[in-house]
C-alpha cells in the first residue's frame, strides 16, 4: 500500500469442497478512494461470489466474505452479502452489495438504492442474477450501473472507455461502379492509433491515387479522399493534414511548383518526422508553426498524373524497413461500419443521413480491442429499431480482425438461425479467448458451453449476445457478464500501463505537515507482523486536530476480540500522532491483551510548552481532573521501553 491509501478491501475465501475447513489468511489489499476500492471488489470472477455456483464452474474457492473499510475510522461501507433463504423476495438474484446509509451521500449523489426487506438502514444493491438454467451468474443492471458509476469517479473514463490517443480521419467517398451512387457514398474513415508515428505514417502510406478521383476509380481502388487529418486526442488539437493542391488555373494565387500532395505538420517534435523517415535537414518551418514535406508532383503529362517525390520515396522505404525490423505497436483492430439516421418528419420514419462511417480502433492488446465492440448498443443492428429522434447509428457489421489482416471475430445480425433463435450472434474463432490477455477471465469455458461450432468455419464457433423478443433485441445474460468482465479487466490493464488516466486525489499527507496520525490495522484472522501492517496516515498542520482524530476512534476497534457483527474483522494493532520531522511519537493507544484495556501512552519529552498544554488536557485522567477513580479502561501507560524515562498519567 501507498502512503495515501485510505480504503481497505478485506476478502476471506474458502474451500468449495470443504467450506468448513478453517479458511487461508484474508486477502487484504488497499486503494486511495472507495470508488476504485469497489470496482476492484466488482472485478472478482463472478462465479466466485456463491459457493454453489463456483462448485458448478469448477472453481477451488469462493468469496466467503468481502468488505470495504474505511481505515480512518473502522467504518465498514460495503459487504458482499447473500439472501439464499429470501431468494423468493428477490427472484433469481443471489449476490447483493449492502451498503452503509451514509455511502450514497458521500461518494454517489446519482445512484439509486434499494432498502433491505424488512425495513432497516443498511441500503443494497442487486449484483449478479443467476441465468435461467441455473449454470452461471451474470450481472444485474445495477451492477452496470454502478460499474460505469465508479470508473467515472476515479478513472479519467471517456480516455479508458477509447484508449487511442490519436486519430486518423479520412474524409472521401466510397468507389462504386454505379455513377449515379458517388454523390450518395460520401465517408467518414476515423482510424484510431495508440501513437503520433503510427497514425502519420498510415496517413503518409496512402498512394497519391487514392486522393484523385480519376486516377483511383481507374486503378480499382475502393476510395476517394479529399482529406486526411491527424488529430490529438481528447482536445482534437490538428497535428497534421495531407490536402491535395491541384495545378492551377487561371486565376489562382499558387503555382505548379505549389501544387501537389502535401503533408502540412504542426506536431511539437521533429522527431515524429524522423521516425517517418525525413531527414532532419529537410525538417522546417516552411509557414509559422508548421512543416511542409511535399509527397507527390504533378508531372506534365497530358492529363497530369501524381508521382511521388524523392523524398517520399525514401520515407516510404525507410519505413517498411522499420516494420520488417520491429513488429507494430498495434495488434489488432476493431472495426464498426454504421450509418447516422435521424427521424424524417415528412415520411414518418427512420432514414439514414450524413456519410457513411467506418470506424477502426487499432490496439495493442485483446481486451483493448474487445472493448471497442458495441455490445450496449446490439439493437442497433436492426435499421427498425434505430432511435432516429437521438441521431442514433444503423450498425451494418462490426468485429476483430488482426493487423495481418486475420479474422478473428465478427457481429451480425442474423434472421436465418433455425433451430437456434433469431439474433445478433458473435462469430469468434476460439482461440480469440485463450489468449494470455483474455485467459484469466474464465470465459472460453463458459462460451463453449453456450455456443455451437461453425460447420463450414473451423475453429469458430457462433454465439447468440441478443435475441429477437418480440420486436426487441434483448443482450443475452452471458453477454452482459462478458462485456462488463473485458471491461473492468481493460480498464485495469490501462491503469496499469497509464498511471495518468487516473483522476487525481486528496493528498492526505503532505510536506507542511508537521503532524501525522498513523493507525496500523490487522485482520482478525491470521494476524500479520508488525511490519506488514496496513499502516493508514494521515497529515495534520495542528497538533489538537491530529490529537482528537486518535481520541475519535472507538476504542472497541483497538485489540483482536474475536469477530463481533457491529465491528470490521480487522483490529487496530496500535495508532499514534507522530512529528513528521522526526518521527518521534506524541501519543500512542494500544490495546493491552493481559489487561483487557486500551491504553494511552503520551510522552512528556521534547515538547513545547503549548503541546504539553494540549496533550494534558486531551489526556489528563478524569480522576485528576474530576477527584473520581481511575477506572481500568481510562487507564493510560508507558510502553515498556519507556518506562523509567517518562512519567505516567
């Protein structure tokens, strides 16, 4: 744990086969705040949240218990909690996540709770559903909710939920044979790219022909551009763009020498260019605050044709040798091919409007590129039920493909299932979810069981993720389980390799402060060492603060008392204010076992004579402020190390 870890997520597991064996060590683990502290508790393998289930999916252990501590004050904010026996009450679902009264104020003002049957305080939330035939459990949608809820409030989410950082955008048409179709298949191509080097470079590989209309129709290719950009995401700031000057006509204010294919760069660092291959002599700023590299000429032929220059040549060359020396940054690639449709007013229906758009995530690892498929958006595979009055998309197709151009998954809906039903079903070759990266999930097992082979397609199986109900495209329960168990997986995992996507937090200690309070907790089971103590601190610029924060912790926390409903299975080994200069305690409350008392102990050493003034009066016994007793439990003591140098209170 850091300095600045504040939440404590306690979990004990137990035997499937024999829960009543006494259980291994608790798992401790800690988190700044209580939003990632829970999403970290959300992100378990489902099936380990109920015995029966985890026995039924081949699992050793299960979650036995789980809570969320609060380890300024011994709070338990959150437990993992099961109702078998009101199982009637609450339908299928078997997991639930109760939660303390003053949660939904403190960290969720949008969220709304249920409250536990039969009256009461404690608020719960529905987790995981057991699915109709009994196998598996699945997500309910408060856990969805609340999922998107907690990576909101701790992850930098909108750059989680789209990792890319830079965006190639193609802005052209689609090439058909139908003369009569090219004003009507105008498109919007968006490539998003992890790295600056990766997106200019695919911009900078694209022919000179693919920017003529003439010359690409002529040489069979599949698109006209009249523009590419790259941007830098998430301000969208334009850091390149490659236009097409044509020669010029009587008139224009440039010259034949001006016209060409032309890379216009705005970007900070040369050495962008130089890692697409431009020399740095050739590096400038031709205008203000941007580079000009000319990748094509017209020659004087009749009609002109674009040929590339020298210098695009060896860029070029100096590229694919940098791709034959080292594999890409990018592994895979999503794809989404949709069309924006709005409501017409005069038809009364749904049309589509605006230019087609293709969209292609390039990423560096599975989970990332399985986040990117539309799995909440599956109803909008069938044009009917598009929302036209939300601008809403008509999804044409949309899958996985590797960047050898492999196939690794596709989603389409599908009319023609017979004897299966009707649906969105995901095509998906199965060694897709025994990767390494997609493994750990658990998901090939689940997914065999509940897809069947292909029989023309070996190696690949069909899965329905959204059934016909009605009208309707309902999400499968194993596709809501699946979409949410990539998603938290993926979001770890960019956490991880971009420790700046998440938000920041209160520090709670910092330079100036000259006080700290250090509270050391341990589990009630299998007590650790001192020195593995989850030691929570916190900074204080006055000694009373410091002082009263250790008066406000209750001293039934202190000691390990066996396990008592209305307390944390943890206890507080000991907690003490310290002088953050020399780390000399102050004050220190420890729970004496051959007494069966917590006791105080303060110092009377180099002190001023203000804090000496503080600690009496905090401190001081009732008996000598008030002629009554010194009772056992007010009692105050020195540590033994202590004894003969400092005076008892």
């Amino acid at each position: 744990m850091n300095q600045n870890d504040r939440f404590l997520l306690y979990m004990q597991t137990k035997s499937c086969q024999q829960p009543e064996v006494p259980a291994d060590a608790p798992t401790l683990q800690s988190w700044p705040t209580f939003h990632e502290t829970l999403a970290r508790l959300l992100a378990q393998p489902m099936d380990t949240f109920d015995r029966q289930i985890a026995l039924g999916r081949g699992q050793e252990h299960f979650i036995a218990e789980a809570h969320i501590i609060d380890m300024l004050n011994g709070e338990r904010l959150a437990t993992l909690t099961r109702f078998n026996s009101d199982r009637p009450v609450y339908g299928n679902t078997l997991a639930f996540l109760e939660i303390a009264a003053e949660v939904p104020h403190r960290f969720f003002h949008d969220f709304k709770f249920v409250t536990k049957a039969g009256g009461g305080t404690p608020l719960l939330v529905p987790l995981l559903a057991l699915d109709e035939q009994g196998k598996f459990l699945y997500p309910t949608p408060e856990f969805d909710h609340l999922v998107g809820l907690t990576l909101n409030k701790y992850l930098d989410h909108p750059r989680v939920a789209n990792p890319s950082e830079w965006l190639l955008t193609l802005v052209g048409e689609r090439i058909t044979n139908n003369e009569q179709a090219q004003g009507q298949t105008s498109t919007v191509l968006s490539h998003y790219y992890p790295t600056e080097v990766e997106a200019l470079s695919a911009g900078t590989k694209l022919s000179g022909t693919a920017f003529d209309m003439t010359a690409a129709r002529k040489a069979g290719d599949h698109y006209f551009f009249e523009s590419a950009s790259v941007l830098q995401l998430p301000s969208e700031k334009l850091i390149a763009a490659i236009h097409l000057i044509p020669l010029p006509q009587e008139g224009d204010d440039w010259t034949a020498q001006d016209a060409g294919r032309i890379l216009f760069y705005q970007g900070e660092s040369n050495q962008t260019l130089e890692a697409l291959g431009v020399p740095s002599e050739n590096i400038h700023l031709s205008i203000p605050d941007t580079t000009i590299i000319k990748l094509d000429y017209w020659n004087t032929a009749r009609p002109p044709v674009l040929k590339p220059t020298r210098l695009y040549e060896d860029m070029l060359e100096y590229q694919a040798g940098q791709s034959q020396a080292s594999a890409p940054t990018s592994q895979y690639v999503t794809f989404l091919h949709a069309d924006p449709c709005v409501f017409d007013t005069a038809t009364e229906r749904v049309v589509k409007f605006g230019p087609s758009n293709e969209i292609f995530y390039h990423t560096q690892d599975l989970p990332s590129a399985f986040s990117q498929l539309p799995f909440s958006n599956l109803g909008a595979f069938d044009f009917n039920l598009v929302d036209g009055d939300a601008k809403g998309h008509y999804i044409k197709n949309s899958g996985i493909f590797s960047e050898k151009g492999e196939v690794l998954l596709q989603l389409q809906l599908r009319e023609d299932t017979s004897p299966h039903p009707q649906g969105v079903y995901m095509c998906y070759a199965e060694k897709l979810f025994e990767d390494p990266s997609m493994s750990s999930l658990g998901l090939a097992p689940l997914l065999a069981t509940h897809s069947y082979p292909i029989d023309h397609e070996p190696g690949f199986r069909m899965l329905p993720v959204a059934t016909r109900l009605r009208q309707d495209l309902v999400p499968t329960a194993l596709c809501k389980r699946m979409d949410i168990s990539v998603m938290l997986h993926q979001a770890f995992l960019l956490q991880d390799a971009r420790p700046h996507l998440t938000l920041p937090v209160h520090q709670l200690i910092k330079a100036e402060h000259p006080f700290i309070l250090s509270v050391g907790w341990q589990p009630l089971e299998n007590p650790m060492q001192q020195a593995n103590l989850f030691q929570f601190q916190r900074g204080f610029s006055l000694l009373e603060p410091a002082l009263c924060g250790l008066i406000e912790i209750r001293d039934r926390l202190y000691g390990n008392r066996g396990k008592d409903n209305d307390v944390a299975p943890v206890f507080i080994k000991s907690a003490a204010v310290i002088r953050a200069a020399t780390g000399e305690k102050l004050v220190e409350k420890s729970f004496d076992s051959a007494q069966g008392e917590v006791t105080t102990w303060c110092t009377k050493e180099n002190l001023s004579s203000r804090e000496q003034l503080i600690i009496d009066h905090l401190f001081k016994p009732p008996a000598q402020k008030e002629g009554i007793p010194i009772t056992q439990r007010e009692r105050r003591i020195m540590p033994p190390q202590a004894k003969g140098q400092q005076n008892k209170h």
